[in-house]
C-alpha cells in the first residue's frame, strides 16, 4: 500500500520492498557461508540492517535483532564526525564495537558500508556478529568480575575505516585482532561481514540501475512512511491506558537492581518511559541509550510489525522512548556494558514485551487480543570455555545452546516449547553432535526442562537442561559461567498467567561419573552421581577438571490467563509429554491424574473447586471492595477484565460483573491478594534456594476467584498499580 505522500505506483513499491527484504537476507545468509564460527554458522547471533542516506534504518533482519538496531546510531555518527576527516567514500566500510555509539556491546562487532550510485550516496548497508571474544581481563570478555568502569572490561571500537576503496587495511585489522583470544575466528568474521556487506550494496545498485536512483529512493522512503501508517492505524484499534511493569535483576542475595517501564497508549501512539529505572552500576550490568531502544525495538517489532517489513525507522516515528541518563538503560560514561546484551537489553525486552502484552489482552478485538503474548525467556545461562581441544589444538568457544528458553504464551495459545528469545525469532541452537566434534565434551542430556513454563490457561513454553563434562582431555582451564535471574523469574505471565522458571547453574566436583561409566552406565541426572556440589551465582569464572560435571537450566516462557481455566485434557498431555510433572498438575492447574496418566475429570472438578475456595478464604480483603454489576451492557477488556457505566460513572470490573474500581484507576485495588514467597509460582523458580528477596503475588478476584493478575515483587515492595485502562467522562 502506498500513501498519498509519493507517486511511487503500489506494484513498483511492493517489487522493490521484497527485493530489498530478500537483499538483506541474502546478506544474512553470505555472512553464514563465509563465517567459521559457530556463533554465526549454527546459532546466527548476528543480524542485518539497511539504512536510508541518512541512517535511517528501513529494514532489519529476524535474527538476533538488537545487535542491528543500533546501526543507525553508529552510521549517523560517522555522518556526523567522520565526513570531513577521514571522509567515505565507494568501497569503504567502518567497523565500530562501541556501545556509547550504537553497539550492543564490545562483542558485538559492526562493520557498516556506504552504498554509492557514482558519487551518489543513496544507502548504508550493516552487519553485527557476536565475537567469542574481544579482550579485557576475562576470557569471553562479558563477564567481568569486580570491574568498575569500562576501563576494567574489553576497550570499545569507535568507528574506524577499515576498508578503504574496497581493499581492507591491514594495520586496523591488526588493531582488532590483536585484542582478542580467538584472533583466527574474529579474522574469518572480518572477512564474512565485509562480504556480506559487499553483497549487499551490489543487490542495492543493481536495483538502483535497473529502476532508477530517484525511484529506488523513493521506494526506501516509501517503505518508512507506509509502516507507520500501518502502525498507527493498529494503535488505533487498541485501548487507551496506561501500563506499567517492574523487573528485577538479582545480582546476589540482598543485591538488586531494578527496571521500570510505564507505557501509555494513546491514540496512535506509544510512550514508554523507562525513567524510574534504578542508577547505572560501575559495569557489566548496563547498556547505553542505543542498547535501550535496541531492546525495545526488539519486542515492538516482531509484537507490533506482524504481517509488515520490519522496519526501525517506522516504529521511531510512533514510539516514544524516554530515558534518565545515570541509570542502567542509558548509562554514561564511563560505565561498562559487557554483558549488556545479557542483562540490561534483555530485561528492557523483556519489560517491553510484558507491557505490550498487557495492552493487546485488552483489546476488544480476538485478532489482536489473541496475539497478546507474555514474556519469552529473558537471558539463557551463558558459558565460554576456552583451552585445549581433544586434537591437541587451542580452542575458544561461546556456548549458547541454553538460549533454547521457552516462548511466552499467547491469548489463543501456548507457548512455543525451547522458542528462544523473542528478540530472535531465528535464532538456532546446533546439534549435540557438533558442540562434541569442535570441543572437548561429552553432553549427558540436552532436553526440555519439566516445569518450566509458566502455568496459565495457556502454558508458557518449556526451557531447557543440559549437562556435560570434559571428554579427551584432562580438563578444561576455563570456564566462565554468568547470567541474571537466579531468584526473581522475569519471564512474568499475562491476565493471570504465571511467570516462568528462573536460571541456575552449578558444577558437581569430582564426581563419580567415570566409575559409573566403567560399569556399563551413563548417568543422565545429577542426582544419580556423588560429588561435591557447587551452585553457581550470578557469575564465576574457574575450570572444569576431568569427572566435573556441569549443568544449567534456562527457564520457560510466561502463562497467559488463569491456570485453573486450562483444558485439563491439554494438562493430561503436558505431563505425558513431560512438560509438567504430575506435582505441577495438581498443584497449579488442579488436575489430577489417576496414576497412569489419565484423566480423573471427577477428581479434578472437586480439585479445582477447592482451589477457588482456597483462594477466596486466602486472599487479604480488597481496599476498596464495590458491589456487583450485572454483565448484561458490559464492554469487554481483554480477557478478565470489562468496563462498566453506573450511575453515569464508568467503573472497571471482573467479567464476572464484580465492579473493581474507577475506569482509569489501577483496578488491584478491588482484587484480593495472596502473597507467597517466590517459588510458590512454580517448582522451577529458584530450584536451589538461593534466597528470600522476593514475593510471588496472586491477585484474585472477590466474587468469583478468577486469578485476574499475578506480579514477582521484591519483599515488602509495594503492589504494582500495572493498568490504568480506560478514561473517566
């Protein structure tokens, strides 16, 4: 569809967007036939970005999609400093891994291009890979322990031009690689993303030769103005309000840090302010303003954009994002970010797709309040190892198989089972088989991790285990283990869903693993073998010696809706599956199951009976209980919730009719609320025990027990007031 803005005929504009998506792509796909490392060739930690003239990004690749939302913060800087000295020019290229201008963070190297007609400028073309490493004190470079700054971590990039005139300069390729550990695989990604790049601007000038210069670039305008007006008009059909949501990122027992969004709708817009946000730490934990929009850009696009080119320069158009400088999602200098991507990114994703969740299920229409989706798997467990392979050869390698996390469930479904992270929807794990051919390891499991997904009436989806140990060698001397989200789940669930498992990793030392080997046995459970066992925290850097066994668990997506309201044929099938334990079943969704795995329906009616009761007789009484509306005239919101006139006074309330408080005001108030340590939210949250910061609270509905709302607060934090929906007259 075209707009009145442009001449551009609706034909032209549709051949020339898929060319120009499919450029992108092909790009994507140029970078995986040239790298070797496994990174981009079996997990595709990377991602593609074109840019107007003047940075703007139009369209942006599905894989790991924050490391190329920042590209236009990069390119407009070189626009800005670097076109008098040293200039660009046709054939150059720049690479950059400096958060304060557009990465992600320092492992997350950019190479962006000019792409010229003659003298011509007429677009950028970028591309980011995570690298195994990139220097500072810790082999991996993300998880540096104790660092203060940015000076105690791998040194960022500044844009430099390391192509000139199509031929790579072989002095700054020397200043890159002399930083890192694994040279020879960051020499080989170089030389995949200049060709990706270069791949990219020839499909772009092929274009502009074949249609024309000024009607390509009137196509890339195109493209920006026709996504916002398609956004807008999407806005437009959903509620006005306000919704907030917190996360916590538990760094140690008694060590918190805290993320705050509030998110108003109105009309055809999005505000998310991220103001209340807690003060920026020394390093590690933060990110910069480009990793902030970056990770919102990442839940607004596949959420909001389904069905349309994503494209980031549209979205700006439309969304607000506000920020404190000083804080952890816009930290200044010089504060570290080298875990950025796996701590500060993932949680404003993660915050995102939570408040963007709680706006569609309010919607009136299905299509749209069935495509409310609560929160997917917020950070995996994260490890590199790094030593002597079984050849004899020096290896270096950053595992992400735990990034398998599960999907948050949606209105009309549930959760993809080990879906990944939303902010990569073509994401990938490799095989078993080709972690133990590159490294020195023999995998014991690798499976989907029973109750993890979190319970609702449609299920989160699963996250994942795995265990391993060192194979072929006497041991591995490094191993650096780190991740967030030990304690506090902040994969939160939608209208009543609970949130998903939390994190956890540990190492069984010197355990009995060999000799149960020799016997003929390969044990598939760490409870099946003896040893000393050590639970991770939030992140450790130390060794794996022979007959260590390593594991780690990577927790499943948020629930969407009352777990009681499930079908409890489709509970029956989860535990037959092994997604949920018979426990779970029992517990959350109030089916019982007669010992075979099937059915009991009579069982189950008088279990799930009980539960409301129990909830009704558990609640705290509402601060401000009102009486009860007859449904007939209701105006629904969502799932839960609906609107009603009295006495010319709109008031939200229950479906139920149960009348919860002033339309524009949080409707918790009128809810009945059960606070219960955190791990009450499932058998998966927090499976070592680690602490008692935090409260799982469920917030239950006074007439007819419909669990309505659920938050993870920290103890003795106050309720969220998390919608504000609907305006009084």
């Amino acid at each position: 569809m075209t707009t009145t803005k442009h001449a551009l005929d609706p034909v032209t504009l549709e051949i020339l967007t898929n060319r120009l998506w499919i450029t992108n792509d092909e790009a994507a796909a140029t970078l995986r036939r040239v790298s070797g490392s496994p990174v981009a060739t079996e997990i595709c930690d990377f991602n593609t970005a074109l840019m107007r003239a003047d940075g703007e990004a139009f369209m942006v690749g599905t894989y790991m999609s924050p490391l190329s939302m920042g590209h236009h913060f990069i390119v407009k800087s070189i626009i800005r400093d670097y076109s008098e000295n040293p200039g660009f020019g046709p054939g150059d290229m720049f690479i950059c891994s400096d958060p304060y201008r557009g990465n992600t963070h320092q492992n997350d190297v950019t190479v962006v291009a000019p792409v010229h007609v003659g003298d011509r400028l007429i677009a950028w073309t970028g591309i980011s890979v995570h690298q195994v490493d990139v220097g500072g004190p810790v082999y991996g470079s993300q998880a540096s322990v104790g660092a203060t700054s940015i000076f105690q971590e791998a040194l960022p990039m500044p844009p430099m031009r390391i192509v000139e005139g199509g031929v790579l300069r072989r002095d700054l390729e020397e200043e890159y690689l002399i930083r890192s550990r694994t040279r020879d695989l960051n020499a080989l990604d170089l030389r995949a993303k200049i060709a990706a790049n270069g791949l990219a601007r020839d499909r772009i000038v092929e274009c502009a030769e074949r249609y024309g210069v000024d009607t390509l670039v009137e196509a890339i305008d195109a493209i920006i103005d026709v996504g916002e007006e398609r956004l807008r008009r999407r806005l437009s059909k959903l509620p006005d309000g306000t919704w907030r949501h917190r996360s916590y990122m538990d760094e140690a027992p008694g060590r918190t840090h805290d993320f705050r969004l509030e998110m108003t709708k109105s009309g055809d817009r999005l505000t998310l302010d991220f103001g209340e946000t807690g003060p920026q730490a020394g390093a590690i934990y933060n990110c910069t303003r480009g990793g902030l929009v970056g990770g919102v850009l990442s839940s607004v696009l596949p959420i909001l954009f389904y069905g349309m080119p994503w494209c980031p320069a549209s979205a700006l158009r439309v969304v607000d994002v506000l920020s404190e400088p000083g804080t952890l999602v816009d930290a200044q200098w010089p504060a570290g970010t080298c875990k950025a991507t796996t701590a500060a990114i993932a949680t404003v994703n993660t915050i995102t797709n939570v408040c963007l969740g709680k706006l569609m299920a309010t919607a009136s229409e299905d299509e749209l309040r069935d495509r409310s989706m609560a929160a997917w798997m917020t950070a995996a467990t994260v490890q590199e190892l790094g030593g002597v392979d079984q050849r004899g050869e020096p290896f270096g390698a950053t595992m992400l198989d735990p990034m398998a996390g599960g999907g948050g469930a949606r209105g009309d479904r549930d959760g993809i089972d080990n879906g990944g992270v939303v902010r990569a929807v073509k994401l990938r794990i490799a095989n078993v088989e080709t972690y133990e051919f590159r490294y020195p390891l023999l995998y014991l499991h690798r499976r989907r991790l029973v109750d993890s997904g979190g319970a609702g009436a449609n299920r989160g989806g699963v996250g994942v285990s795995l265990m391993f140990t060192p194979h072929g060698v006497d041991g591995i001397p490094t191993n650096v283990m780190h991740s967030i989200n030990y304690q506090a789940p902040a994969t939160a669930g939608i209208a009543g869903g609970h949130p998903g498992a939390t994190n956890s990793m540990a190492v069984l030392r010197g355990s009995d693993l060999w000799e149960h080997v020799a016997a003929g046995r390969l044990p598939v459970d760490l409870e099946t073998l003896h040893g000393e066992l050590e639970v991770i925290p939030m992140m450790a850097s130390s060794d794996l010696a022979r007959g260590d066994v390593y594991r780690s668990a990577t927790g499943g997506g948020g629930g969407w809706g009352d777990p009681l309201e499930r079908r409890a044929q489709a509970v029956a099938a989860d535990v037959l599956a092994g997604a949920v334990s018979e426990d779970e079943a029992r517990l959350l969704y109030g089916v019982v199951l007669d010992g075979q795995g099937r059915l009991d329906a009579g069982a189950t009616e008088d279990r799930r009976g009980a539960l409301r009761r129990e909830r009704l007789e558990l609640a705290a009484a509402p601060r401000a209980p009102l009486g009860v509306e007859p449904v007939g005239g209701a105006e629904p919101v969502g799932h839960a919730l609906a609107l009603y006139r009295v006495d010319g006074e709109q008031l939200v309330g229950c479906r139920c009719g149960q009348l919860l408080g002033a339309a524009g005001t949080s409707h918790k108030a009128g809810l009945g609320v059960i606070e219960e340590p955190a791990t009450a939210a499932g058998r998966g949250v927090d499976p070592f025990r680690l602490g008692t910061d935090f409260v799982f609270r469920r917030y239950v509905c006074p007439s007819c027990a419909l669990l309505v709302e659920t938050e993870v607060a920290r103890r003795g934090d106050p309720p969220l007031a998390d919608a504000e929906i609907g305006r009084t007259p």
